[in-house]
C-alpha cells in the first residue's frame, strides 16, 4: 500500500469508514448465525475489510478477475443477490448514501465521500465481486 493511501485510509477510518465496517461486520454476523446465510456472510466480511481500507483496492466482478463463471457469478449468484438486497443490502446503501452526503458537505470530505457512493453500490449487490488491489 502507498503511502498516501495509507495516509486516506487512516483519515477514512476516522470519518466514517469504522462504523460502515462495523455494520458490515454485524451484518455478515447475523448472516452466518443461520448457517443458511453463510455464502453472504463470506461476501459480507470480505467488504467489511474493503469498507475499513477502501483506498489503494477496487471491487471488480470475479468472473472479469478470474475469466471464468462460478456459482457466485451465475443465475444463483443474482438469485443470492436478490436475497442480500432485501434483507441487508438496502440498508448498509443507506448508511452509506447518508454518510457520504454529510462528507460531501466539505471540501475535504468528497473524496471519502466519493468512496461511500462505491461501496454503497456494492452495498446493493455484493456477491460475485471480489477485492483486489487497484
């Protein structure tokens, strides 16, 4: 990691990047407490690390990073993201919609807020993609 996006990543923690983390955690929790969710709940830790250091990595489709199809990229992976959008995904979008329009309210807020709007599309449809470094 360099070290100017070692340098945002500490200020995005502070402004807002801890608690996003945080929820992300407490969703992928509750998803693998019914063993049922279990698939999400992989999605949702990987994002969670992603939402407490967003700079210097990038979510892409895993199916372009890997050149081939999986479970998690095909018709059950869309059906699984269904799933996520109605139960979790609209409201970690929320929470980062809120959180980026109350950065983008300074100057020196649009860059993290412009984070926020990122990971509040992933938010809405998480599995499939994967972390890698930007």
């Amino acid at each position: 990691m360099s070290p100017v996006s070692l340098l945002l990543n500490i200020i995005w923690i502070v402004l807002g990047g801890a608690w996003m983390a945080f929820g992300w955690l407490i969703a992928a929790v509750i998803m693998a407490i019914t063993i049922v969710g279990i698939p999400w709940a992989r999605a949702a830790f990987n994002i969670a690390a992603y939402t407490l250091f967003p700079f210097g990595f990038t979510a892409v489709s895993r199916d372009a990073y890997t050149g081939q199809e999986d479970i998690g990229t095909g018709p059950l992976g869309l059906i699984g993201n269904i799933i996520w959008l109605v139960l979790a995904g609209w409201w970690l979008a929320l929470g980062h919609v809120i959180t980026a329009v109350l950065l983008a309210v300074t100057i020196i807020g649009i860059p993290f807020a412009w984070a926020h709007l990122k990971l509040a599309r992933i938010a809405l449809w998480p599995i499939g993609k994967v972390i890698v470094p930007a």
